[in-house]
C-alpha cells in the first residue's frame, strides 16, 4: 500500500507545552474547591487538566509561595542563555569527555608497552 504523505514529513504538527498564569491556576482551584463533588471531574475535563494540576497548584497557594505557581520551565522570564555561552558549555563537557577519554587510553597504551617490554625481556633471556 503507498502513502500520500511524502516521506519525512510529519502528519500533524508537533503539540506546544501548555502555560498557565499564576492568576489562572488560582482561579481553577479557587473553582475546583467550591465545585460540588460530583461537578468537580467536570471542572477538570472542561480546562483538559489533571487532579495532579489542582493538588501540586493548592500546594503552591498554601504554603504562600505564588512565585511556585509560576512554570520555571516555560515562563519568559526565565533567562536565556546566550548562544555563546550554551556553546561554550557544550564543548566544555566535550572536551571534560575526550580528556577522560584521552587518560582512559594513554593508561591502556602504558600497560600495553610495559607487557611488551617484559614479553622482549623473557624472549631474550630465553635465548
């Protein structure tokens, strides 16, 4: 059977990370606690969220720290590095890797001359 779709492409756009405001996390636990109890499964379907959402959103709210409410991950105003700087970080970590590396095989090389060594050592006083 053959495809439509030529090959590579991608048949549906790749789905964007949802955010959420502060203002709008306390308005939906502000609601999800005065929902009566068979309405609130309701409350969650009608935003498309989680019971886990409204628990770790309460938690934030209770414990006074608002600034939790706030998705560290996606909000803009999380700083950005430069490119440069993730640059430099990147190979940084490269050349962390290939210095190990470099270490791993110099210690193999010094062991491999030193049997070499021995193994000429034995051989000429064999002779």
């Amino acid at each position: 059977m053959t495809s439509t779709t030529p090959a590579g492409s991608d048949p549906a756009p790749r789905p964007k990370r949802r955010t959420f405001s502060p203002e709008y996390k306390l308005r939906i636990v502000a609601e999800y606690d005065a929902a009566p109890k068979n309405e609130k499964g309701a409350v969650l379907r009608r935003e498309r969220l989680y019971h886990s959402h409204v628990k770790e959103w309460r938690a934030a709210r209770d414990a006074g720290a608002l600034e939790k409410l706030v998705d560290q991950r996606t909000s803009p105003a999380r700083p950005k590095k430069p490119a440069a700087a993730a640059e430099n970080e990147k190979l940084r970590r490269q050349v962390e890797r290939l210095e190990k590396e470099l270490a791993r095989n110099q210690a193999a090389l010094e062991v491999t001359g030193k049997a070499s060594a021995l193994l000429e050592m034995i051989s000429e006083s064999a002779d």
